[in-house]
C-alpha cells in the first residue's frame, strides 16, 4: 500500500520513516482512507514497544506520513538465517506482547501480526518493535472499510475466524498470530507451509497444530503446549491475552533452564531508543540492508544509509535486563462449544481448491457431501420420464459444473449470483456460506477457467439424477496458460420450478 524511505525530519535534528501512499493507490478512496486510519491509529497508541507516528500530510494528492526510524532489522530478515535460540524468540514475544495487550487495552486489534511487522533496533537495549497498523481495527465498531467478503491479512498467521469473515473477531486473533510468530521463529519453519492458497487457509482451519519440538529438536517440548493452545482453533482455547502467552512461553524456557522467570526483573525503559543517535551497537546482525532516501518537503537531502551488519548471530540480550510482561489473568482454557459453520467453512476452501489447482490437502481420506436428499421435500412435480430427462439433466449438470470452475473475474457479483440460481435446497443455502471465502482465494490470484466438460447418470431418475461430472480445466499465471487438468466432481440434479438445478456436490480430499 505504500513506499517507505529514510528521510531527514525538516523541523528537528532526527531521521524519520517517510511513508507515501504507492502512486498507483493514490486515487482509491478506501486505499486511502486505510492510509490515513494507520496514522490516526498509531498516533494514539504511545508505547514503547510500538513504532511512533509523529505527523502526516497531503503532498500534491500524495498521501505521506512521517514515522520514527528504527535503526536495525526485523524478525522476517533474521529468519532467513534459520530459527531463533528459544530465550531470543521468548524475549521478542514479550516485548511484542506488551505492545499488543497495550493497543488491546485502547480498543484497538492489529490483525497483521508477522515477524515482518517486528522490528529489532540497534542500541544498547536493542528494543522490539511493532510496525504497521495498515489495517487495525477499532474493537468497539465493524469497520466500514472491510467489505462483505473481503480479508486484511496476511493468510501464514491468519486466525480461523479471520478466514470466516466474522465480524466479531477480537483480540484472539492477534495471540493466534503471535503464537504462529512464536512457532517460526522457533523452527525456522511456518506453522502451516501450504502449497496453494487453498492449502494453506485449509490447514489453518482443519489441519492438526504442529508441535514445534518436532520440527526442530533444538525447541524445547514444552514448548508444545505453548504452541498448541495459542493455535487453538477454537479461540475461546486460546490464551486470554498476548502477555499470558508470553508468560507461559517465558514459563516453558525456564522449566528448560531451570534458572528463575527473566521477565519480572526489571521495568521496561521508561523512553523509546532515539534510533539515530550516534554509536549505536550494531554487533550481532546478520544480512545486510540498506535504506533508500528521498527528498523531505523542505528540500533537505538525508544521507543514504548502509546498515551493513557483521556476520554474527542476532543476539537479544539487554544491556540493562529483559523487560517484563504485562500483568495478566491466567485463566485454564474452557470447555469448546459446538462450532457450528466450522466444518462448511472447511468445505468452502475445499471447493476453492478444487476450483484453483485440485491440490490434495491431506486431512485423510474421503468426501465431504453436500446438498438435499432424494427425498428433499422442495422437489416439484418431476418432467416427464425417460431420455430426454436424462439428457436435460445432464446438460444442465455440464453447464453448473463448468460455472462453479470459470470465474467472472471481471464481474464476480453477477458470477455468484448465477451460481446461487441454478442451485436448490441445502446446497443453495450453504453456498451463502461458502462463496464468499472462495471468492476471496479465487481473488487471491487463482485464475482457472473450464473448457469443457462431461457429465454421466449414475443413477435416479425423473426429478432426480446423480451424476460425475469430469471437467476439463485450465490454469493461468500471468495471463499465459500454465497447466491443464481435468477435475472430477460428483453431483446431483432436481427438477424443480420447471428447471433443474444443482443440488449437492461432492469434493474428493477432505475426510468428514
């Protein structure tokens, strides 16, 4: 959404972060007001831990804001050396967590938690930081700039809830998101590596926690059940708080250790590092990275910076001792309610997959089956019997499976509404459900579209056939064809109203 450079503040003797909005965003209205709420909301959160915003403009339509400069790197740059030692991912999480619990306190949910958006200064007490609150959200509002079937976030750290587009997500979706932090950076690894979209939100609602001892045998086990409650999927499981993570994580270091909890010792800093004073220690990075600059509006020049690092481990170690978590309620998980949805949620990336690449998911064997009975009671008087029945029906079970396979990209609205007409009892209403998140993949960058199709009778007869579809299908990348398939999908067939509509289809991959 926008382009950060090193700039010289033209009022003070400091170096700033100079954000603008990307010039091909500069004409979105919601773009922009995402842009202008970041500012707002950072501006009011002032904690030590969180990346100050100190002012913002409107420089020839161009929207700016000026930023404080952390000198250093991130969590995601370090991580392409490998994992973290488990006391340096334990010290990040806690400082993290201070920052999240605080902008939890004032209303405020980040919803884009990721090693990206931590920053690691410099400095003698080499301060964590967290970055980029694009697209927080305040609590106590559903905000008007996320739509009806859209999601902000990024999908590696995103919780269950956050795929079902629930407007009620709270401030369990940041621990998820920390918690999936905390497992990278212990393993090196994500915690759900899909292979596709699909793949990967699917794993993220179904798939089976990873326990981080057994991706790097260097992690601690108890570290597991860390792990396993912050990526509970039910989050009323998950811990009560960022901090209560964080204390349970510093609680499993040291039953490892054996030495006394760091993270009540001493207080946190009482002022945020000044990132561009001078003799900064920059020992024990690794990589390289090196700024860009650009003009400020005065027409001061900053200088170009090389933040080239020795080649050594990060080491997170404060000169004047760790900083303490926030004070939290530590409460034992409660009992999971039913989660009614859960499970047509699951189905709706199931159909999203086999829309974008039919990649297996590995959640075991099977099918998940959806749609009305035979029996179902909104079936109107059939047609009348015999071939030509059974040809109307498996054309129009042709038609309907190559619809559900060719997305309308350029009019999704009038794609989904079609799909809902030809559609009939409970795989009509499911689909409510479940196009929305298939939307959202398919808009991902999924571009498959169908050439063709045949479809056979199995079995039924008058009002209701059953049929396998087998569909041929393209994928494109980049506008050339990629790859071409064929995808073969069970279906069912009711006359109803005088025409016949789809009314279940089965997706192959996914045990029920």
């Amino acid at each position: 959404m926008g382009e950060v450079y090193l700039a010289r503040d033209r009022d003070l003797p400091r170096p700033v972060a100079l954000k603008l909005l990307a010039p091909g965003k500069a004409d979105d209205p919601e773009v922009r007001a995402r842009f202008l709420r970041e500012a707002d909301t950072a501006a009011r959160l002032s904690h030590p831990n969180i990346v100050a915003v100190y002012t913002r403009g409107n420089d020839e339509h161009r929207l700016w804001m000026a930023m404080q400069y952390v000198e250093g790197t991130d969590v995601s740059a370090v991580l392409r050396d490998g994992p973290l030692r488990p006391d340096h991912a334990v010290r990040i999480i806690g400082e993290t967590a201070r920052a999240l619990d605080f902008a939890h306190r004032a209303g405020v949910l980040h919803r884009d938690v990721k090693p990206a958006n931590i920053l690691l200064a410099w400095g003698p007490d080499q301060r964590v930081y967290l970055a980029d609150f694009g697209i927080a959200k305040a609590v106590d509002h559903t905000s008007a700039l996320t739509r009806t079937g859209e999601m902000y976030a990024s999908f590696q750290y995103a919780a269950p809830e956050q795929f079902e587009l629930r407007t009620d997500t709270d401030h369990r979706a940041d621990v998820y998101a920390l918690g999936c932090t905390l497992f990278h950076m212990l393993t090196g690894q994500l915690p759900y590596p899909g292979e596709s979209t699909a793949q990967l939100v699917a794993a993220h609602l179904a798939g089976e926690i990873p326990r981080p001892s057994q991706v790097n045998p260097a992690v601690p086990p108890a570290f597991d059940h860390v792990i396993e409650r912050a990526l509970a999927k039910n989050r009323d499981q998950r811990f009560a708080s960022c901090g209560e993570l964080a204390a349970t994580a510093a609680e499993a270091l040291t039953a490892t250790t054996g030495s006394s909890s760091p993270w009540h010792q001493s207080p946190a800093p009482a002022q945020p590092l000044n990132a561009g004073a001078p003799g900064l220690d920059r020992s024990g990075f690794t990589g390289d990275t090196t700024r860009p600059s650009i003009p400020t509006q005065s027409g001061a020049l900053p200088t170009q910076v090389n933040t080239q690092r020795p080649p050594q481990q990060y080491p997170i170690h404060p000169a004047s001792g760790p900083h303490p978590v926030d004070a939290i309620p530590t409460q034992p998980p409660q009992p999971a309610p039913p989660r009614r949805g859960r499970k047509r949620l699951i189905a709706a990336f199931v159909v999203a997959l086999a829309l974008a690449g039919g990649l297996g998911i590995g959640f075991g064997t099977g099918a998940i089956h959806f749609g009305a009975t035979i029996g179902d009671t909104s079936i109107a008087q059939p047609p009348v019997a015999g071939d030509a029945s059974k040809a109307a029906a498996t054309k129009a079970a042709c038609d309907y499976g190559q619809l559900m396979n060719t997305y309308d990209y350029s009019n999704g609205d009038a794609w989904q509404t079609k799909v809902e007409d030809d559609a009939t009892g409970s795989w009509k209403s499911q689909l409510q459900t479940l196009l929305p998140p298939v939307r959202l993949l398919l808009e991902s960058g999924t571009h498959t579209r169908a050439t063709g199709g045949k479809c056979t009778v199995t079995s039924g007869s008058a009002a209701h056939y059953e049929l396998t579809g087998v569909f041929d299908l393209v994928d494109t990348v980049n506008g050339k064809d990629a790859n071409q398939r064929t995808q073969t999908i069970p279906m069912a067939m009711d006359y109803v109203g005088g025409r016949w509509l789809c009314s279940k289809m089965e997706i192959p991959g996914l045990g029920s």
